[in-house]
C-alpha cells in the first residue's frame, strides 16, 4: 500500500461529501456530509504523517484538533438546526433565502 | 518579590480589585484605593528606614529575565536618585487620593485610572532597563489621558489631547533613543547600569544625536521652553487630584530622565549641550514667572509658576555639581509637596466658589481664617521664605550653579523676586482687603481637605527648618554621580 | 558664663512661644496666652542683660558654638564630596547690644501692645505674630552663618509683612504690606548673589571663616568690592536706604507698637548690623566703603527734607528713622564702626519711644493727621513730657543719649570726609526742625480739632510705664554708654588706615549750636496759634514743596517699575498663549490637518473617482448578476465554492 | 498482504458508507450510514499504526458524533418527508464538479506513487501525543478547549426553550 491509496481514498470521500453537501435538501444531511469532508482531511494527515514522518506524531495530532472542532462543530449545528426547525418548522435549506442581500 | 515590586504594584492590584467590585459600591471602591495606595505608602516608609544611604549602589535590586529574545529584562532598583522620588509618587498619590472622595461621576473608572496611574509613577523611577522604563513611562500616559479628558473642567477633551499628543511625540523620541543606544552598544542591552558604563564606546556625534532624542523626551515632561505650553493648559482643566500629581509627579520624571539618562549615558551629548540647557533653564525661570504674572486664574497662575520651578531644577543640573544636582533632586521633592499642597488648596476653593479669577475675591482671609492660613503657607514657601521647603533647595540650585555660570545665575535671581510679585498680589486680592460679601456663604476646609492638606503643610515647615533627613538620602550618589565625569 | 552657653535660647524661646500662642487655644479677649509671650520675652531679656554683664565682666568674646544642621554634596577643585553645614552662634560685641536692644524693646512693646491692642479681634494672633518676629531678629543676631542669618533677614521681613498687612481688612495696610515685601525683595537679591558669591570663594558661610579668609588676603579686593556691594543692597533693601526707602512710611499702616519695634528700633537696624557683622568684606573694599558713606549721607539727607513737609505723625518718625540710618550708614562708610552701632543703640531707645509716644498719641485722638492735633500737652502730660525727652535726644540736645552718639558719627565723618560732614551736619540740623514741628504741631498751640481734643485722655499704665523706661533710657543711655568707653570696649571697629581731617574741637559745638537755631525756627514757624509765615514759606516754594510731598516721586519709579514687569508678564503671557502656543503647537497641528486636506482632495479627486468607478461598474454587474444567481440559498453559494474548487482541480491538467 | 487487504476492506466500507450518507432517502438510514463510514475510517487508522487516533476516531466520531446525529434526526424526523425528494436539483452538476476534482485528485495524489509503505512499528503514539500537546502545541490545546467550552455555550443558548 502507498501513499497514493490513502490520497486516493481521501479524495474520494472529500467529493462524496462535496457531493453530499451540494445536494442533500436536509440540512442534517449537509452536516453529516461536511462530516465527511472532515473525515477525509484526517484520513490524509494520518497518512502524511505515516509515510512522510513515521517518526513524529503532529499529523495525527493534528487530526485530533480536527476531530474536536468536528465535534464543536456538529454541536452547534445541530443546536442550530433544532433552533430553526423550532421556529419554521422546517428542515429544508432550499427554504431559507435569509443570505439573500 | 521584594519591596519595590510590591510598592510598584499594589497600587496596580489595588486596580484590579476595584475592577471586580460593582460600581454602585463607592465606598468600598474608595477603601481598596485608599488601602492599596496606603500599603504603598506604608512600604515606602519602610524603605525610607532601609535605605543604606553609605552607598552610591542600586539597592532592593530585582532582576528578573522578561523578554529574553531581546534581552529585556524585569529589572527594578532605587538609589539616592530614585528613591526620593519614589516615596514622592506614594505620598502624592496618597494624597490625591484622599482628595479625590468628593469625585461624583464614575467613581470606579476613576479610581481604576488612578491607581494604575501610580504603578505607572513609581515604575518609572525604579526600572532599570530601558525597555521597562519605556513601558512603565507609556504606562503613566493613558491614565492621565482619560483623567483629564473625562474627569476635567470645560476644555477637557482639547487638554487631554493636546497634552497626549505633546507627551507622545516626546516620547516617541526617546524610543528612538533607546533604539539607538540598543543597537550600538556590543552586546546589544538595554540594561541601563551597563549603558551608564558604556558611553566610550560612542563617538561624540552619536551622543549628540542620542541626547537630543531622548532630551526631546524629558523636555516635553519637564517641561522645558518652548516644549511647555501643555502643562497650564492640561493643569486647568484636570480635575484638582489630577493636577496634583501631574505637578508633583509627572514633571519630575522628565528632569529625573534627565538626571539618570541624559546625563548619565551621554557625557559628550550633555556637555555639548550644556550652554543651551543654562539659557533654558534661565528662560524658563524668568519667562515662566512673568506668564505667572499675568495670569487672572490661580490655577494656571501655579501653573506657571510650576514652568519657572521647574527651571531652578535644570539650572541645578546644568552647574555640573553635586551642590546643583543635591539642589535639584531636592528642588523636586518641595516642589512636588509644595504645589500640590497649592493645587489642592486652588481646588479647595474651586470646589466652593465654582471660579478661580483671582479678582473675584478679596478680604476672605477674615472670614476662612484656616483656608487662608495654609494658603499663604503654601504661597511662601512656593516663592522660597526661608524656613519653608522651598528655600533651601532652591538657594542648592543656585548655589550649584553659580560656580561656573555666573552671570546666568545672576540674572536667573530676578524670578525670585518675580516670583514673589505674583504669590504676594494673589494673597492680597484674594485674602486680603475689604471682604467681598458675595463670598459670605463660604466655609472653611472640611475633614477630607484637612487630611489632605495638613500633612503637606507640615513636611513643608518640616523640610524647611531640617532638610537633613531629604538630603541625606541622596547625598552618597549625587556626590558619586557629580564624580563621574571631569 | 552659662548666660552664653545658653545664648542659643534666646532664639528658640520666642519660637515656641510664638507656636504655643498660635496654635494653643481659641481667641479670647482674656486668653492668657499674650503673656506666654511676655514672659518669653521676658526671659530672653534677663539673658541678654546677663550676656552683656558677662561681656562687661570680661568674658572671652566673641563667643562661638556651632551644631550641624544639614549636609549636601559639594564639588570643589573637581573633587565632589559631602559637605556639612553648621548652624550655630556668634556673640560679639555688636551682638550683644544688638540682643539687649532687641529683646528690651520687644519686651516694652509687647506690655505696651497689652493696652494698645486691646480689644482687637485678633489680639492672640498678634502676640503670636510678635513672638515669631522676636524670635527671627533674635536669630539674626546671634547666628554665626550668613545662611542663617539670611533665612532670620527673610523671616523678620516676613513678619513684618504679617504685621504690618495685620489689619488687612483695609485695602492700604494689605498693599503696603506687599510693597515692603517685594521692596525689600528686591535689595535681598543683591545679599542673595553675595551669599552665592561667598560660599564659592570661601566654601563656608561661618563669619570667622570668611573673617579669616579675607584677612589672609585670598579675597581679590574686585570680588571684595562686589560682594560688599551685594550686601549693601540687603541692607539698602531692609535698612530702608535711598532709593529703596519707599517702602517705609507706607509700611506705617501697620499697628504703631509694630512700627516702634520693627520699623524703628530693631528690623530696619538689621541692614546695619549686617553690614556691621560684615565689615571686614567692606574695609577690604575702599569702594564699597566710600557707597556706603555716600549712599548712607544722601539716604539721611533726603529723608530729612522729606519729613518736613509731612503731616503724619506716623510719616514723620518714619523719614525720621530713614534719616537716622542714613546716619549710622554713613558713619560706618566712614570707618566708625564703633560710631554706628552706638548710634543704632541709642537710636533704639529713642526712636522707640518716639513711636510708642505718636502710639499714645494716636490711641487718644484716633488721627495720624498733625493738623487735627495741637495743645495736647494739657491732656496727656505725661506723653508730652516723654516726647519732649525724645525729642530732644534725637535732636541732639547735649547730654542726652543722641548727642554722645551723633557727636561721635559727625567727628568721625569729618575726619574721613569734610563734605559728608557738611551733608551730615546740615541733616542733623533738619532734624530738630521737623522734630520740634511735630512737637509743637502736636502738643502746643491751639487746639485745632475740638471733638477730637475732648475725648483725648491720658494712656493706662501698660501704655506710659514703657513710655517712661524709654524716656530715661533716652536720657541716660548715651551717658552709661560712654562711661568709660564703655562701648567702645566691646565694640572696636579696625582703624582707618589714614585720618586725612582731624576734627577740630569746635565741631560738636557748632552743630549743637546750628541745632538750637533751627528748633528757635520750629518755635517761630509752628510755635503760633496760624503759622502765616509756615504757609508763606510754603506758596513761595512751591515746587520744591511738591516735590518733596511726592517724595522726589521715588513712588511714582517704583509704580513705574511695577507696571513695567506688568507688562513684561503680559507680553511674556502673550508670545506664550499667542506664538509658541499658536505657532510651534497648534501651529503644527493646523499644517498637519492641511496636509490631511490635501491628501484627502487628491484622494476625492483622483483614486476615489477611480475606486468609484470600479465599485460602481461592480455594483451594476452584480445587481445584474444577482437576479440571476444570488437567491440567498446556501448549496447555491456552495456550489460556486465547488465551481472554483473543480477549476483548480482541473488546473493539473495541463501540468 | 494482510495490510493491503485490510486497506481495500476499510476502504470499501468507509465509501459504501459515504455514499449511503449522501444518497439514502431515510436520514435515518443516513446517519447509520455516516456511522459506519466513520467506522472504517477508523481501521484505515489503525492501519496506518495511529492506535490513539483510531480510539479517539472510535469514541467520539462514532460513540458521539454519530449517535448525537441519530439522535437529531430522530428529534426532527417526520414519517411524511419519506415520500419527498432528499436530492435538490442541481445534483447533475455536483456529479459534474465531483468528477473533475477527482480527475485533478487523481493525478495530483500519483506524484507519491513510488512511496513504499514502510513496516508498520508497533510504537506508542499516545504518549508522544500527549507530550506535544503539553508542550509546544499547548497553545493551540487550550485554544481548542476555549473553542470547545464556547460551542458547548453557544449549543446551550441556541437550544433553549424560550429563545426566539
């Protein structure tokens, strides 16, 4: 197994996620795609660090500090998303034009 | 921690305390800033019994490693200079502080602003490396700033901005001028006991342009002519306390930088600039009286009066002599307890009569016979009677430099006459003659006032009759600091 | 001996006392605090009489003892190091007269003060004030460092400016009391700079150091000559010599036991005794010597015409005194040291009681004004017959106490210089005419002011036992003195070095002689009940008789020279607030806002025209854009991010 | 070997699970889907010999993350949206971006094809991690803790009842 592999399988879980954002109508759908952006950045820094710097442990830590602001993140999110369904009774993005200028 | 830290920063934790407490508590915000600036206080008496004064040494030294990259350190220490000086900042403070109980507006701010004004103060004349001088000399800025500008009379904002900006283009020169000793000195320090030693190896044009840089920074604070123009100004709008301590205080920063740096670091600089530090110093006595003179409103007129004080002091240090530096580091400590005595008493009667027009009184020594009594207390031992503060250190000055600027000297003695021209009309229009029955409703000095005053008025007489125990503190270092260059 | 050890005390006591009064106890018509300070004075008084017995019993003088008092940092010859100044005393002969002058007539004024100034709203304040006098002069005295002396020579004219301003409720004691202050300022800068002098030459101020420093001949006679002049203008200033004597008659507003006790016998002797303490600077000085005598035979001379044309009682004495220092200065110009100070002594005696008299006086008639006086003597015998013994001394009437002394200054300025003498004879001259006018004026001839004349009465016993002490010492004094030179035992001045003029023995004699015909003038001018030919003499000389009113219109140069620092503070204040302010300030800060307006036209003109112009080509495509791709959805906006991303993406392409 | 076939394994359950995550109609079954992505994340790490990360991954990507979701969606879930679209219009064009990032991915990801995996050591990380973390990355530590405490506020503040 290479580095290339590991690129390869993180790029392909960025764009499903890419994919997965761009399209998904529900908004908890968007975050767990983001997820998996997230996921794909981490399987990339593992692999770095093994291929690049078996020595040293910063890529993975690294992705640790990725892993808890995924967790922040997805808690305010879903805070969020209960805060707006609360109030729209909605769970659509298409139904929110709020950025509109 | 040692004695100078905690005297540098109890008044800064005093701060913070008073940062905690809910504004609606003025009493308890008064009692931090009391205590916090009393413990101060306390510690400087202690020092003052501690103080070897055997010896031209730094003493209570702290050093401590602060930005180590550039090799700045935390470093405080007191000699017979400095620690004059210091006691001055706690006192004055102190007393300031017990006149500023009848602020009403914003009494946490104040206090706030306050007390880190003191660390600032104090700061100043302990630190001995130049870039905690500068950090401590900045520090004194912004508290001044926003005590002129939100606690001040009707010109406020105009005053504070004037006096920030002037102070801050001084200041801004001297960075330049610790810059430059920095990067010239091998190795690289801004340790200033090793600049003090360092000064042969620069050439005589470096010290030249190095003392007017840092000259411009002390000139602003002194305030020498023409850099002067600030301080009546920023004196009548400040609120009483504040004038205070910028009078008693502020000021001597600029003549102590001076003294320590100007002198000390740049013999060559210094000497060449010599004959035109005399004719300042001269200016500043003579000009600064006669602008006295002509003034209608007390507080601008001790203002003034400040300017031509100031003068004794750079004509002290310009005699090159230990007489003249013994005259002028006195000449700081009576002044400051000299006019802040009288800018408190200017404020005592500001505080009633909403007015300080010399002409608007008259005949009220009938009527506040203690008011008047410790006013022309303060007025005489301000215009140098014998027996008062004033005299001995100003006679030291002259007496310093008189041995090598004669005709300087002689001419200078016509600010004292000058001097008493306008203390002495102020005491007859505003104390004496037939009384002005408008004033009929005034009172005499309450309980605060008194607290704040009395202990001036005594260490006045107290000076005056036996400045020994002042003098005694510094004479070991002036006389090492006179020794220093032929 | 003991009296001399303690001499110290003699300074300290009336300090405390003076502080004991001032700050012990409320004021209080009866407050016992008034007699805190009498017996202090008292107290003092026995000592001194005690130090001169000592001195007349052949104790070793002078007397010197010395403390240290403060110590600061000293460079001389390039080497700093820390020098110690003492504080100390010196008792000699000047000294001790001076302390029995001194403490004798503060005690007699303080008894006096007890009647005079009773009732008065401040009565404790003004002992206080008088003990702090005391004790200052006192200090001046004794004290063996000029320093010292200095700090005594402010703090006397100091309490002269508390007394003389004590009724200060009036605007004219207030101002007088100012003008004495800076008058006398204004001749302390010259001692000032001699002091500076001094201390630089000699490195001391103790009087015996400096003594010997000259006499070794280490003072050049050019430094000699400038520091002697230096002190004689302190003295001029204090000593109220000419042109500095303005200050004097004004300074009569005060309290009348004030004006008897500072402004007759004692603080305005001080400028003489310093001069006197001095001498040796002077002799080493032929031309400081020969100001002296000069300034001191004019100062006499012009008071002298000044008096006679004056109709306060108060006004009188006060050119009177001027006239007399004018005396002694000149005598001690002209080498008689010994001369002077026996005439500052008896002086004292006399011209104290003169003042304590016009005090009785005024107290009985509430007037300073001659002219509203006249016959008095029926009323008040008591205070006629002391002013007739006053009188008659200062006149020089033979064998009171003012013959001995005048006669020794006149025989000794003829001998320096015969045209001093003629000054000096013609002023003594002038002398007993104004003193005899004010007599008569005063106590003989009609009454001129019957409401006033009715209420008069004789003074109460604290007024007239002073009176009565004085009188007899008026009359002995001179006597006792000159008991076997007595006098010049203790106080021996050096010699001058050559006596171009012996006096001839018919010199005392003829001015007595020139005195008695000028008081037979007094008598037939002012002797009258209508002095016609008094009013006839004064509309045929007019002129002079204005020109002496306005006192040579000395008070007109010093208002001159007020007004002129006036405006010298007033432009001072205007290069301030309205150049250096205007200019090198705000000045700056009006160049700096222009160059803000400059940069900021540029800007509106050229780069914000250009960053209009674009910002607006953007706003119009975007309004256009928007419609189009702007929704406010948010996957919408997400996938131009990923539009943008894939672009890069496809960058690689072509790698 | 067993490395190479333990690679494809987790790889292929991590992208089957990704795109039942984007794809599926129940969110339901989205969020189990998610689960199970991050699971095979997690073995790719253990892999790769990160045994701190693959735990961390474990227990808060799939013990936290993924239930916290499930949880959200079950909040939220309405039987009626089962029968609507979950895919927007502009799928098509996703698919489009997706595929030519993928294409650029590609041949950027090749530069490091010759790359040998080296032998996997059976070294500690976590003690080493904790090391960095105290010592020159304790900044950014305490940052992240800050940033964590403000979400958990943020989480609190949003969700409150009577907030608007």
């Amino acid at each position: 197994m290479t580095l290339t592999h590991h690129l390869l399988l993180g790029a392909a879980l960025f764009l499903i996620g890419v994919f997965g954002a761009l399209t998904r109508r529900n908004i908890i759908g968007i975050l767990m795609s983001i997820e998996l952006m997230f996921n794909a950045a981490n399987i990339n820094l593992a692999a770095f660090n093994h291929f690049l710097h078996p020595e040293g442990v910063l890529g993975m830590t690294t992705a640790l500090f990725i892993i808890t602001v995924a967790a922040a993140e997805v808690v305010v999110g879903l805070a969020l998303v209960l805060a707006i369904y609360r109030n729209c009774e909605s769970v659509y993005a298409e139904d929110f034009n709020l950025l509109k200028g | 921690m040692n004695i100078l830290s905690l005297i540098t920063f109890l008044p800064a934790a005093g701060a913070l305390v008073i940062l905690a407490l809910p504004k609606e508590r003025e009493r308890a915000i008064q009692a931090a800033a009391l205590i916090s600036s009393g413990l101060s206080l306390i510690l400087c008496g202690a020092l003052y019994v501690l103080f070897n004064r055997g010896t031209s040494d730094m003493q209570f030294v702290e050093r401590i490693p602060w930005i180590p990259s550039l090799g700045a350190q935390y470093f405080l220490g007191v000699d017979g200079l400095s620690v004059p000086l210091v006691i001055l900042t706690a006192l004055m403070s102190f007393v300031s502080l017990i006149a500023s109980l009848n602020i009403k507006v914003r009494i946490k701010e104040y206090f706030f602003w306050f007390l880190i004004l003191e660390t600032g103060m104090s700061g100043v004349f302990a630190a001995l490396d130049m870039v905690l001088f500068y950090v401590f000399w900045e520090i004194t800025l912004v508290p001044m700033y926003f005590l002129i500008g939100i606690w001040g009379g009707p010109k406020k904002e105009y005053a504070a901005i004037k006096f920030f900006l002037y102070t801050l283009t001084g200041s801004v020169f001297m960075l330049l001028g610790i810059l430059a000793v920095y990067f010239n000195t091998t190795p690289h320090t801004f340790d200033l006991l090793t600049l003090l030693q360092s000064h042969a190896q620069w050439s005589s044009r470096f010290q030249i342009l190095v003392f007017i840089a840092f000259y411009l920074g002390f000139a602003v604070k002194v305030p020498a002519f023409p850099f002067h123009t600030w301080l009546p100004l920023a004196h009548v709008e400040a609120p009483t306390a504040v004038s205070v301590v910028l009078a008693a205080v502020l000021l001597k920063m600029g003549v102590y930088g001076i003294m320590r740096i100007s002198y000390g670091m740049l013999p060559l600089g210094f000497s060449w600039f010599l004959p035109i530090l005399i004719a300042i110093a001269v200016i500043n006595i003579i000009y600064g009286a006669l602008c006295a003179m002509a003034q209608t409103d007390m507080k601008k007129m001790v203002a003034y009066s400040s300017i031509n004080h100031m003068g004794y002091c750079l004509l002290g240090i310009a005699g090159l002599t230990a007489t003249g530096f013994a005259g002028a580091s006195f000449e700081m400590i009576n002044h400051g307890i000299i006019t802040g005595a009288l800018f408190l008493l200017v404020g005592v009667i500001y505080d009633r009569a909403h007015t300080r027009d010399i002409s608007a009184f008259g005949g009220l020594a009938a009527k506040l016979p203690v008011y008047a009594g410790l006013m022309s207390l303060a007025c005489f031992a301000s215009l140098g009677l014998p027996g008062l503060a004033g005299f001995i250190s100003e006679f030291l000055c002259f007496l310093g430099a008189f041995a090598r600027w004669k005709v300087c000297t002689a001419v200078s003695v016509i600010g004292i006459l000058v001097t008493a021209a306008f203390f002495l009309r102020m005491l007859e229009k505003v104390f004496l003659g037939p009384f002005n029955e408008k004033w009929s409703a005034l009172t005499d000095l309450d309980a605060r006032e008194l607290c704040a005053i009395v202990p001036l008025a005594a260490l006045t007489i107290v000076l005056g009759v036996y400045p020994r125990p002042a003098l005694d503190l510094m004479n070991t270092t002036l006389v090492h600091m006179a020794g220093l260059f032929k | 001996m003991t009296m001399l050890e303690h001499a110290y005390l003699i300074a300290l006591i009336p300090l405390a006392a003076s502080f004991l009064i001032l700050f012990g106890g409320k004021e209080d018509p009866h407050s016992p605090l008034p007699f805190v300070g009498i017996a202090a004075i008292g107290w003092c008084l026995v000592e001194s009489l005690g130090i001169l017995y000592a001195a007349i019993s052949g104790a070793a003088l002078p007397y010197a003892q010395d403390w240290s008092w403060f110590s600061f940092g000293m460079t001389a010859a390039n080497r700093p190091f820390v020098y110690d100044m003492p504080i100390g005393v010196l008792i000699d002969g000047p000294a001790v007269f001076m302390l029995v002058v001194v403490t004798l007539v503060s005690f007699l004024v303080q008894i006096y003060s007890l009647s005079y100034m009773h009732g008065d709203a401040r009565f404790k304040r003004y002992y206080a004030y008088l003990s702090f006098f005391t004790a200052s002069m006192l200090g001046l005295v004794v004290s063996s460092n000029l320093l010292v002396t200095f700090c005594c020579w402010e703090l006397v004219g100091f309490s002269s400016y508390i007394l003389i301003g004590f009724w200060f409720e009036r605007s004219e004691p207030a101002y007088a009391a100012k003008k004495a202050f800076l008058t006398t300022k204004l001749g302390d800068l010259g001692l000032y700079l001699a002091l500076l002098f001094i201390f630089v030459l000699v490195g001391s101020f103790q009087i015996p150091q400096i003594a010997q420093f000259v006499s070794r001949g280490y003072m050049s006679t050019a430094a000699a000559t400038l520091i002697a002049l230096g002190i004689l203008c302190g003295a001029a200033g204090k000593s109220a010599q000419a042109p500095l004597f303005i200050w004097l008659p004004d300074a009569m507003e005060g309290p009348t036991p004030v004006s008897a006790l500072i402004h007759a016998a004692t603080m305005v002797a001080a400028g003489v005794y310093l001069v006197a303490r001095c001498y040796f600077i002077f002799t080493a000085a032929p031309i400081a010597m020969e100001t002296v005598a000069w300034l001191g035979a004019l100062t006499a001379f012009l008071a002298a015409t000044m008096a006679i044309v004056c109709t306060d009682i108060k006004r009188v004495l006060a050119f009177s005194t001027v006239s007399q220092l004018g005396f002694m200065m000149c005598a001690l110009g002209a080498w008689g040291l010994t001369a002077g100070l026996f005439h500052l002594t008896t002086h004292a005696a006399f011209k104290a009681l003169l003042f304590l008299c016009a005090g009785s006086v005024i107290h009985a008639v509430h007037t300073n004004d001659m002219r509203q006086m006249g016959g008095l003597s029926k009323k008040m015998p008591l205070t006629f017959l002391t002013t007739f013994i006053g009188t008659c001394a200062i006149s020089g009437i033979p064998l009171l106490s003012g013959w001995y002394s005048k006669d020794m200054i006149l025989e000794r300025v003829y001998e320096h210089d015969p045209r001093l003498f003629i000054i000096l004879a013609i002023t003594a001259t002038l002398t007993a005419f104004y003193m005899f006018r004010l007599l008569f004026l005063t106590f003989l001839g009609t009454e001129r002011d019957k409401d006033k004349h009715a209420h008069a009465h004789e003074s109460p016993w604290p007024m007239t036992v002073p009176l009565v002490v004085l009188a007899l010492l008026s009359i002995f004094a001179g006597a006792l003195l000159d008991h076997h030179h007595l006098f010049e035992s203790l106080v021996t001045g050096p010699v001058s070095p050559e006596i171009p003029h012996p006096a001839p023995p018919w010199l005392g004699w003829s001015v007595t002689a020139a005195v008695a015909a000028s008081i037979v003038a007094a008598a037939k001018l002012y002797g009258g009940p209508h002095f016609e030919t008094a009013q006839r003499l004064k509309a045929a000389w007019a002129p002079l008789f204005h020109l002496l009113d306005r006192r040579y219109y000395l008070d007109d140069i010093f208002l001159g020279l007020v007004d002129l620092g006036d405006r010298a503070a007033r432009l001072a204040f205007w290069i301030d607030s309205e150049v250096i302010d205007a200019i090198f300030v705000d000045g700056w800060g009006a160049v700096a806002r222009l160059a803000a307006k400059l940069s900021h036209l540029f800007d509106d003109l050229c780069i914000d025209r250009t960053v209009d112009g674009t910002g607006g080509l953007s706003v119009t495509v975007g309004g256009a854009l928007r419609s189009l791709v702007a929704r406010g959805l948010a996957q919408e906006y997400l996938m131009y991010a990923a539009v943008g991303m894939s672009v890069l993406a496809a960058l690689t392409w072509f790698r | 070997m067993i490395e190479a076939i333990a690679f494809y394994t987790f790889a292929a359950v991590t992208l089957i699970g990704a795109f039942g995550v984007v794809t599926l109609r129940n969110t339901i079954y989205s969020a189990l889907c998610l689960g199970l992505c991050l699971a095979g994340v997690a073995g790719i790490f253990a892999n790769l010999g990160a045994d701190f990360l693959f735990a961390s991954q474990l227990l808060i990507y799939v013990g936290g993350i993924a239930i916290l979701i499930v949880f959200a969606v079950m909040l939220l879930g309405r039987t009626s949206d089962l029968h609507l679209k979950q895919v927007n219009e502009q799928w098509a064009a996703a698919f489009l971006i997706g595929a030519v990032t993928w294409v650029g991915l590609w041949r950027a990801a090749k530069i490091f094809s010759h790359t040998p995996l080296p032998i996997p050591e059976a070294a500690k990380t976590t003690r080493a991690i904790g090391l960095l973390m105290m010592g020159d990355l304790a900044v950014p530590f305490e940052a992240i803790s800050l940033v964590l405490l403000a979400a958990l506020l943020g989480a609190v503040f949003f969700s409150r009842k009577e907030n608007p």
